[in-house]
C-alpha cells in the first residue's frame, strides 16, 4: 500500500477531521490535488513545503505562524466552544539546524493564550531509552528499515502539551499506529475530556499540628471507649480522629483557598480606602488583614506542597504554580486507559478496568493446592539460624515500635485511612499504646476485623 492510499484508510477508518502530513515528498502546487483525493476541504503547506495540512469544513483553522520548521495553527469546532492551539513541527536533522526551532517554539510559548499542542517529527530523542538497536502501540515511531544488525529503532514523533491543553482535554490520547507506507509510525491523536466523579476522602494535613488546639483534639477524640480487640480499637479510634479533625478543621480553617482570594480582595479594597482617609483605624484594619492573607497564604502553599510531595524544595522556594503542575502531572502518570487481561484482550473504560483488575488480584492470591516433591530444597543450607529467627519474629517492643515511627518520612504518602507519618510522630504519646498492641496482635497472626465482625 502506497503513502497516498494509507492515509486515505486511516482518514477514513477514524473519521479524520484534520491530518498533518510531514516531508510530503512532493511539489506545493500538486497540494489541491492530494486535499481532493483526501476528501478534505482546505489544506496548507509550510514555508519549505515540509509539512501540509488538511482539514473538512467541520473546523475554522486560522494559520497564525508559517515558518520552516513548524506551522501554528488556532482550531475550533463549529459546533462547539471548543477551541485550541496546534503546532505541527519536522524538526531539521542536525543540532545547529534545529537551534532555530527551540527558540520560535519558546517565543510561541509567551505569546499563546490557552490549550497549546506540539505535535510532529522532532528529530531527537529524549533519553537513551528511546533508541533500540502513555502512549498506545509500538514504543518507538521510526525505523531506518535496514536489515539486520543494523536496524535502528527511535522514538522522534511525540505530542506535547501545555497545562491548560491538559485541563481541557483530560483523556487525550495518542496511539502508534503501524509504519505501513512509512518508517514513521503515524500518530493518531484522540482529543477528549472525561468528568470522573471523585469521591473525597479524609486526608490528614500536616498544617494542623502547629495549631494550638490539634493536640487538644486528639486527645479528646481518643479517649472514647471501645470494645474488642486491640487492631480493632486503633481502626476505631483512628476514625474518631478523622471525623473530629474534619469537624474542626472545617470550623477553625475554613476553606483556605477561597479565604485567601476573599482575603486578597479586602486587603486591594482597604489600601483603596487608605489612600483615600489615612487614619489610624485603617492603617490597623489593612495590617491586620495583610497578615491574616500572609498566613492563608502560608497554609495553602503548604497544602500543595504536602500534595506534591516536592520535599527538594527549600522554604523559602515555594512556588504555587509548580505545584499545581506537579499533582496535575502525577494525576496524568497515574491514568489508566487501557490494561490487557491474561487472555490478551484489551480493556478500556474505567469501570471494566477495575473489574479485571480485582479478578486478577484475586485469582493471583486465592489459595491454590500446590502438589510435588520439594524434598530438593533440603539441599538448600541453613543460612538462618535459630538466634536469627528468633530475634526476626520477635514481637517488637512499644520502644522499637516508637523509634520505627520516628524514622518515616513526615512527607510520605498516607496510608488508606488518610494519615500520614507526621500525624504519628507528632501524636506518638497518646497513640502508641494502641498502636503498639495492634501491631502486637498482628505479629500473633491477627487480622483487620470487617465492621460486622463485631
């Protein structure tokens, strides 16, 4: 199959609206001709003829900078508010030729406005993992389609995306299809956005213990009175906790995001009125609260770098706007779109996902009778001693326990109840009894009660 009737199939088969063809290997003018065997209503080539667009009447697409290496382009749907920036790019094959693109592509990254792909051939690689002898299909996109040995694999075609283009288009996806009539793989670029309904769940956050009343409410919550075992008791005791701390935080914290930009909006206002009549009871209404959109301020770049878990950075670096980035980045990492089950078949949709996901989990850990002769492994020497054993399945003592503690990062993720190591560290003298018994009953092979347990 030829490159003309390859990209006819795929227009088709995918119902294409737009389609970026880069080194056409033909003249400018014979442009109209490949448009109209396309199907398309509009096309475009770059200044060097290196790259040509096509697009069906269902898209206004305005070209907005032609250049040698790139053409950028505003899209938006017709039926719809839908609207974005694309630049298709056939980056030049040597580093002194390419100089040029970084810094137009750098230019374009100030003066756009909104969601903002790159998308195309950039002729480089990112590390040396991307070169052989989030992305669906082949890893690598092109082939110097030599015989073997000296075959070369590299992955040069990629898209990338600005936050906004992220907030927009959650779902984006881009799959490698095969190199048919190519030693490119084509990229094909679904543009999406899924609403996925989260449930919010409690999340310790570590701004709470410089208050003055965190210890207090600690305190007060554990000392409720529960029955049964000692895992249970900490399971209970520790949702006390939780739904006190909630209840509290929501009272003496309220919604730092939004008191912070109220905040900000009365501290504009009273330096109007400041300039306006310079007393005394002004003066004091604005500092009082300057300092009070200080400490909001403090306590939510808190909260994102607890999010982030950025723990390089220094204090005195903080920076919001990174921090949002890196939860949206690890939110993107930790997307699941597609899985494959043990019979090979791929699955999509969040909900199948999940279903294959705990049957596999639970086929690999339900008990299965394992029958054979393993007298072999009498062979084996003895490299543990008894002494050694021992000293392994000792029950820790509440010391041990405290210091273990003690040693975990305070920035660590939580676990699945919410709380992270600062919350144990700081609260260690009212909880390690409880805690100490539970993991005393684990080491003596007890396991989480279910709540109908008991």
């Amino acid at each position: 199959m030829g490159a003309g009737e390859r990209l006819k199939s795929l227009k088709n088969q995918y119902k294409l609206p737009f389609i970026c063809i880069q080194e056409p290997k033909s003249k400018a003018k014979h442009i109209t001709k490949y448009m109209m065997r396309l199907g398309y209503q509009y096309s475009h080539n770059n200044l060097n003829n290196k790259i040509w667009l096509f697009w069906d009447s269902a898209l206004t697409v305005h070209i907005i900078d032609n250049a040698q290496q790139h053409t950028t382009c505003h899209i938006s749907y017709s039926q719809s508010s839908t609207n974005f920036y694309l630049t298709c790019v056939y980056a030049e094959c040597t580093i002194a030729l390419r100089k040029p693109l970084w810094e137009e592509l750098q230019v374009l990254s100030t003066k756009l406005k909104g969601p903002w792909g790159v998308i195309g051939d950039f002729n480089v690689i990112t590390s040396p993992e991307e070169k052989h002898g989030g992305f669906h299909g082949a890893h690598y996109t092109w082939c110097n389609n030599w015989g073997h040995p000296r075959t070369i694999w590299k992955r040069l075609d990629r898209l990338l995306i600005n936050e906004e283009w992220f907030d927009l288009f959650n779902d984006t996806k881009v799959t490698h299809l095969s190199r048919t009539g190519s030693d490119h793989a084509p990229l094909l670029v679904n543009i999406e956005k899924v609403r996925v309904d989260t449930v919010k769940y409690f999340k310790f956050l570590n701004i709470w213990c410089n208050h003055k009343d965190f210890i207090d409410i600690v305190k007060d919550a554990w000392t409720i009175n529960i029955q049964g075992s000692a895992i249970w008791k900490l399971h209970n005791k520790m949702k006390a906790v939780a739904t006190k701390l909630s209840t509290w935080s929501r009272e003496t914290f309220g919604d730092i995001f939004k008191d912070a930009k109220e905040a900000e909006r009365l501290v504009t206002e009273l330096e109007k009125k400041l300039t306006e009549n310079n007393n005394e009871e002004n003066r004091a209404k604005l500092n009082k609260t300057k300092a009070d959109f200080i400490r909001l301020l403090k306590n939510k770049d808190e909260i994102h770098r607890q999010k982030a878990k950025a723990r390089w950075l220094q204090d005195g670096d903080k920076n919001t706007s990174y921090f949002h980035k890196v939860i949206k980045d690890r939110r993107r990492k930790l997307n699941i779109q597609s899985i494959q089950d043990n019979e090979g078949q791929k699955i999509e949709g969040h909900q199948n996902i999940a279903t294959t996901a705990i049957k596999h989990f639970e086929d690999l850990f339900s008990y299965q009778e394992v029958k054979g002769n393993f007298k072999i492994l009498d062979i084996v020497p003895k490299l543990v001693t008894e002494e050694m054993n021992s000293m392994l399945i000792a029950i820790p003592t509440p010391q041990e326990v405290g210091q273990a503690i003690k040693n975990i990062d305070p920035d660590s993720s939580p676990g699945p109840d919410g709380f992270g190591a600062k919350f144990f560290q700081v609260c260690i003298d009212i909880i390690l009894p409880e805690v100490h018994g539970a993991i005393k009953e684990f080491f003596e092979g007890a396991h989480m009660p279910r709540p109908d347990d008991q």
